[in-house]
C-alpha cells in the first residue's frame, strides 16, 4: 500500500475552513492546546496505521503536536479560543485528573460541563481539519451558523456522542461513511479520540442505530451558558478501535481528512 499524504498546513491566505471568509489563516491545534501534552508526534493516515503489513513505513513528523492552517484569527482565537475552547479543556482536563489519581475509580464519575460550549468547541477542530475544507456538502452553512451564532441549537440531525479513552494515541477523521450491516443504513461520521476522552458525530445517523455511549446533543435546545453535571462511565467501554476499524457486522470508508499519531520517539537500533 502506497502512503497516503496528510496535507496539515494551508496557505498563510485564504479560505477559512469554519466561516468561509477569506484573509490571513492561522494554525489551530487539534485538540486544543491544555487538553494534551504538545510535543513531536509521529502522524499517519488511519489507513496505513491499520495496515497489517506496515509497508506505507514511518509516518510524517510534525512538531509541537498536530495543527492545521486552516483558520482565520477571529475563528480560531476569538470563537475557539475564548469563547468555547476553556469549557471543552475545562471538561476533558476533569475527567483526565480522575483517571490520574491514585484512589480506586468508581463505575461513574460526577463532572460539571457547558455542552453548548463544548459541542461548538468539537465541531470547530474538526471543521478545521484539511486544508482548503471550509465546503462540507448540505452542512456547509448549517455548521458555520451554529458556530458563529450561540443562540442557535444544535441542528436535528446532527448527535454528538462522548465516552472515555484511556489509551494512547490521538485519532482525528471527517467526512467518514459509516455502516452497520445490522441497520442497513449509511451515514456520515466524525470522530476525535485522544487521552482521555472520545467524541463522535454522527449526521443522519439512521433511527435504528443505537450506539451504546452517552449522548452531548440531548442538550442541544439549551442556551449558551447552561451547565449541567454529567455522569461519564467508567466501565463497559467501546473497543479501543471503534469506531475506526471495521467489524464483523460494520463498515467504515476514509476520506483523506482521516489521522492517527503518536508521541514519536526515535526507535534505537
């Protein structure tokens, strides 16, 4: 298998990959900057992570963790970085610290959460990942209004999903088709996974595909600043590769906006 490139950084002008605008495009860290420690990473297609063989070889080098330029100042520092980035470090940094206490963890743990402020925050990183991105079929404006806008609800057929991942290595894909055979019916996912924390969103997701992980978009008519306590399971967790690796009863189709990296460090020979 010949090695898929990832391109990560887009020209200095152009394109906002969430608002559309054009003008000077800024680099933005996926996840955001306080949830992970930042440092080389060692980045790969999903596709080639998952092949057997390992003949795509090593994967690409990046520094100080995986970014993009994709975004313009006010989408990036403004929306994200003020607005709805602290709610989402805020939630995933707490549920991190219980993971690396020393006391015996408990089934469910207990942690305060802003969902409209976290659901945006999501959907802005993985907006921002690909260069030249910003068109994303029907869901173009719909996204990028929900966005811009905080008095607007999460769109109807848009679920957003969350479970724990206490495990190395950080997956990030958009625009994936996903199948279960058992449903019979397609739809569109996105996914980020990374210590210590998962999110999935699914659009048109079929009525009779339930997906046993708790659900963020219940709380999608609420107003910008409501806050809720959330009950995050601790236990009978999704396979560590779900859902990025195909299964006896699912599907899964990349796009080329599908990654996977790892802390590198330099194999001794």
């Amino acid at each position: 298998m010949s090695k898929l490139l990832i391109a990560t950084k887009g020209p200095k002008h152009g394109i906002c990959n969430i608002c559309g605008e054009e003008g000077n495009l800024t680099e933005d860290h996926t996840p955001p900057k306080g949830c992970i420690r930042i440092g080389q990473v060692e980045l790969q297609h999903i596709v080639n992570h998952l092949n057997v063989d390992k003949s795509a070889g090593k994967g690409r080098l990046l520094q100080n963790g995986v970014k993009y330029r994709t975004l313009c100042h006010e989408c990036n520092n403004t929306h994200l970085g003020a607005n709805y980035d602290p709610a989402f470090i805020s939630f995933v940094n707490s549920v991190g610290s219980y993971l690396k206490s020393q006391v015996a963890l408990p089934k469910v743990i207990k942690t305060e959460i802003e969902p409209q402020r976290v659901m945006r925050s999501l959907l802005g990183h993985l907006a921002a990942q690909g260069v030249d991105r910003y068109k994303k079929g029907p869901d173009t404006e719909l996204l990028r209004d929900y966005f811009l806008d905080p008095t607007l609800p999460l769109p109807e057929h848009i679920k957003i999903y969350y479970w724990l991942y206490p495990y190395k290595g950080h997956f990030m894909a958009r625009d994936c088709a996903y199948l279960d055979l058992r449903v019979g019916k397609p739809c569109v996912i996105w996914f980020i996974k990374f210590f210590p924390i998962a999110f999935l969103v699914t659009f048109n997701q079929p009525e009779e595909l339930v997906l046993n992980v708790s659900e963020l978009s219940k709380w999608r008519d609420k107003e910008i600043d409501f806050k809720i306590y959330e009950y995050v399971q601790l236990t009978e967790l999704p396979h560590q590769y779900w859902p990025e690796t195909p299964t006896d009863h699912s599907v899964i189709v990349y796009g080329k906006e599908a990654i996977v990296s790892y802390e590198y460090k330099p194999r001794k020979r």
